[in-house]
C-alpha cells in the first residue's frame, strides 16, 4: 500500500468501467456512505476514502499548514485520481468535499463527469466574527461537549438517533486540535468568486431543512455556477439526510448519479 492509500484509508469497491468518489464532510468517514455503496458496486467501481484529519486517518501525515485552506483537501483528491490512474469520475461530495471538489474541477475539468453535491455551501453562512471566536473557544474548551451539542443539531434529531449517535461517534474519533483547525479552515473558506470557474455539469441536492445550509443556498449554486447544473430539494431534514433519511436520500442521490443534466 502506497502512501496515498495509507494516509486516506482508500478503499476501491465493484467491478464497473464507470468510476464514482465518494468523499464525506467534516466530523465523518467514509462509513458515511454505507447505505448509498450497496447500491453502486454491482455497476460502477467506487473508491471511498478519508479526508486528512477523519478520526480514521494517522495525525502523523497532517500538516496543519497544507490544510489552513480548501486547496490543500482538493491536492490530496487530485493525488488519489492520479495514483489510482481515474482518467474520469463522477464525485460525489457532502458538505466539505463538494467544495473541495469545485476546486478540483477548476483545476482539473478532465478528471470530472460531473459532481452530484449533497448539503453543500460556497461559504458558511450566519456566522459573524465573534460568533465564530466563541465557536472556536468552545472547541477548545470541552471538545467533548461541543461534539455532544453539535451532533444532535447537524444530524436533525436528539441522542437517542442511531444517525446521531454514529455521526457522535466519527466527530468525536477526531483529534481535537485538529478539528479546530479543520472548523477554522471551513468555516472562514469562501469559494463564490470562483463557482463561475466550474465547467463540470453539478447536481445541487439539499435538505429542505437545514440550519447551516438554507435551501436558498442550493438556488445561488445552481445561478452562479459556470456550467450546467440542476437542484433537487430533498423532504428530509438535517446536514447528513445520507445517514438520518438513507430512505429519502439515498434513491435521490442514485438517480442523479446515473442521470446527465440535459444539453
């Protein structure tokens, strides 16, 4: 096993020409997606990994610089298509590997079919400065406490949810300062100057009811993006609707994998 395969935890499935990544959000692995990959490896060979950072991952490969913004994540998607020798994929991103994929697109159009998007945001929104301080110091502060407050409120539910409950369980496998540093990287990241730079068709697909993602979200995606694009409101709740309404979202999220956006 190469470096890029033991630092990301890649694992190839399937037996398919056809090519799907799967790549997962902060506070997650790739375990995210275990409801969506019975359905894809009978016709598509699917390779899921870890973004630097996930609990999963050895901290030893972290530099906290290479990571400090979204371009050192889209680096180390780019670097698992190269070993891999992906000569052309379809992405799908939740949450933080859907901008990271925007930015790999830019770099790499080649290498993307298209990128089907789930729960996803040019920019964290309703954040001010000192709401973000006070973020940051509670992470500090009791890691285990914010990971406790925050579970609940992302996933849509209360502990007793097996979807919160696992999403509690990948949150709090990572390091502390190093999902402080990660949430920094995330929540002051904004790529809007450069979604008219996307030329890869995009599948905006976005719970109808999300704090930190409003719906109203996926429709400036789908206005600014550079090329074709389509959105679908999921009638599901919560950040993660793959692992709290695999019910609702996984048959979404099937579809506009197999379906192109129309010329």
């Amino acid at each position: 096993m190469g470096i890029v395969e033991d630092a990301h935890s890649v694992k190839v499935l399937g037996t398919g020409k056809d090519i799907i990544v799967l790549a997962h959000g902060f506070g997650t692995d790739q375990s995210v997606w275990k409801h969506l990959v019975p359905h894809l490896v009978d016709d598509y060979r699917v390779v899921l990994y870890d973004n630097m950072g996930a609990g999963t991952t050895n901290p030893d490969y972290l530099d906290f610089e290479r990571y400090a913004t979204l371009e050192g994540f889209a680096y180390d998607l780019l670097g698992i298509l190269e070993v891999h020798q992906v000569a052309s994929c379809i992405l799908v991103g939740h949450s933080l590997s859907a901008m990271v994929g925007v930015i790999a697109s830019i770099a790499r159009p080649d290498l993307f079919s298209k990128i089907v998007m789930l729960s996803v945001s040019p920019r964290v929104i309703g954040f001010e400065q000192e709401d973000l301080n006070q973020l940051f110091e509670a992470i500090q502060a009791n890691y285990e406490a914010w990971c406790s407050g925050l579970a609940p409120l992302a996933v849509g539910g209360d502990m007793e949810s097996v979807a919160v409950q696992e999403f509690s369980r990948t949150l709090f496998s990572m390091r502390p300062d190093i999902a402080f540093s990660i949430a920094q990287t995330i929540f002051q990241s904004d790529v809007r100057e450069v979604l008219k730079l996307v030329t890869v068709p995009c599948h905006i697909i976005q719970s109808v009811n999300v704090t930190a993602v409003p719906a109203v979200v996926s429709e400036y995606l789908h206005q600014n993006l550079g090329g074709k694009s389509i959105v679908e409101v999921l009638s599901s709740d919560g950040h993660l609707p793959q692992l709290s309404s695999p019910d609702v979202a996984i048959p979404v999220l099937v579809r506009h994998i197999r379906y192109d956006i129309p010329a």
